[in-house]
C-alpha cells in the first residue's frame, strides 16, 4: 500500500507540475462597496491579476487578458450580498482558498492587478481589510460574481478559491455556488463544457456545504479551492470574449441580522490555443506547451480528494 501511494503521489506531482505551467489567477483581497458599508458591492477592481502583460498583443483589456466584477454589473440583477465588512479580526489571510495545500495559491505568490509583485491588502490584524458580507435577509445573502476572457485564446476555468466564514450560531451557514447562465446576465455569459460542448445549464450547483446543520456552533472557517472539473466531471472553458458568472447563496440562518462572510475569492484557469485544450499557451509570452486533457482531469479529481482544509474557531 506505501509503494502504490508513493507511486501516486509522484504521478500527482508530476501532473500538477504540467498543469500549472501557464496557470492564470484573478483574485479579490478587499472588496468595494458604494454606498457605506451595507450596500451597493459594485469591485470591478480584482487585486490580484497573473495575466498582467506590459505588452499586450492580440485582444486584452487595457494590460490584462482576464477582468471580473463583484455585485452590481456582474448578472443582470448584481445581487451584491449586504456589503463589505471591514474587521481584520478574522479572515483575511495569505492566500486564496486552500493555500497550505498548494503555495502558488499564496498572494504574495501572484502579480498585482498593476503588474507589481503579489502583496497582501489588510491582512489580519492590520488596517484595510474587508470581507464580503451576507445575511440581513433575502437577496442580501446572495451575491454575483463574473469573469471574463478577454484574450484571443480559450481559457478554462478550473478552480473558484475562497474563504467562508459562519459568523455566529446564528449566522447563515449553508453555503452554495451555482452557475448562470446568459439569460440570467448582461454579458455574453457562455461557460462550455468540454465533453458535450454545451454550455452549463442554468443554476447548476458547483458547491453545496451545510457547514452547521444544529446551529450549535460558533465561527467556523473553511478555506476552500474547489475543482470545477470534478464538480462537473468535465472541463469548462470559455472562448474569447465570453464571460462566466456566478451566485454564492447563504441560507440556514436563525436570525435575519446575524451574517457570515466571504473572503479572497479568486478563480484560477490555464488558457489554450484551441478549444480542443490541448496546446497551453500564455497570452503575456505566446509560449504553448502541450497538455493532454486527460491528465488535467485526473489531476483535478486527485486534487478533490485533499484540497480542503477547514478551520474552527
């Protein structure tokens, strides 16, 4: 049994080290709201951004070949949770999602929006910091986020990054990530799968966790990275100029004021040449490297297994 784990686990290095060799994060530290801390979240400003190019070449926007935008303009309706909330007593860690079972996740490890060196924006304990807030009542437990390629390439979307909070027993603590579609936005939203080609259907669940059933508990956190090919067991990509959005809805709550929060939410991908992902290729260099897509999706699947680190406190 030791001999066939090691085997594995040198098959899934050696993957993973293929996988990431032209790997793209756009990525949220902080997050803006316009009109006070509880309403209107409209950040069409991601913090960090690896797909910063001083050069650009082909189609981008302005330097960069991935933007997203949080809240209102991210769907049609921009439902943008209940805001911001500025505590840097909890969350805002060093990195995105599940950083301790991967480095590159850390944001010091991941260019600036403006090309700089990734450099963390109020971390804990210290002034700026902010999360994203849900849970008065109705549509202020829900939020919308969007990303869009805005290269000449294909880029697929292979994992959504965040850290949860359940602020208080109270608190909202069913946590869950749903797709959608064109019909639910004002952008040319068009995220396909790679095994029919079709795009997903509309409010798929990506990701479901009841975090505290009893409402016994606490604050809980859970850093999360989750794999959107083993939540749909296929690739996702979007071609050029198409865009992907999608609706985090917290519910379970005893009361309507208590809240729970979202933090360093980022979405990770690898951009192709072709939509038969096999050629990587990276828009900043124009370098392609062949990847077979079976190995992305073993990989992913392995990743599944042990991505996850939950924290309580």
């Amino acid at each position: 049994m030791k001999n066939s784990l090691k085997v594995l686990g040198l098959a899934s290095s050696v993957l993973f080290a293929t996988q990431t060799a032209s790997a793209a994060i756009i990525g949220w530290q902080t997050f803006d709201a316009t009109g006070g801390t509880n309403a209107n979240m409209a950040d069409s400003t991601p913090d960090n951004n690896t797909t910063y190019d001083a050069t650009p070449a082909g189609s981008s926007a302005g330097n960069v070949y991935l933007t997203g935008r949080i809240g209102a303009g991210a769907s049609s309706l921009g439902r943008d949770g209940w805001g911001i909330n500025t505590s840097n007593t909890f969350l805002n860690g060093p990195g995105f999602g599940n950083e301790s079972a991967d480095s590159s996740r850390l944001i010091v490890n991941n260019l600036m929006s403006d090309g700089s060196v990734g450099t963390r924006i109020g971390a804990n304990g210290q002034p700026g910091a902010s999360s994203w807030k849900f849970g008065n009542s109705g549509n202020q437990r829900t939020g919308d986020v969007q990303i869009t390629n805005e290269s000449d390439y294909y880029f697929r979307v292979e994992w959504a990054h965040f850290d949860a909070r359940v602020g208080s027993a109270n608190a909202p603590d069913n946590l869950q990530m749903v797709y959608l579609t064109g019909n639910d936005t004002t952008f040319d939203n068009d995220l396909r799968r790679f095994d029919t080609g079709n795009e997903l259907t509309n409010q798929v669940s990506l990701y479901n966790e009841d975090y505290d059933p009893t409402n016994s508990a606490g604050a809980l956190t859970d850093n999360v990275s989750r794999s959107l090919g083993l939540a749909t067991s296929t690739q996702l990509y979007l071609a050029p100029g198409a865009s992907a959005a999608f609706r985090f809805l917290w519910t379970g709550q005893v009361t309507n004021g208590a809240q729970s929060q979202i933090d360093n939410l980022a979405f990770e991908g690898t951009f192709f040449e072709t939509a038969d992902l096999l050629v990587e290729i990276d828009p900043a260099n124009v370098s392609a490297v062949p990847v077979p897509a079976s190995a992305w999706l073993f990989m992913s699947a392995l990743a599944g297994l042990f991505g996850r680190k939950r924290l309580s406190k």
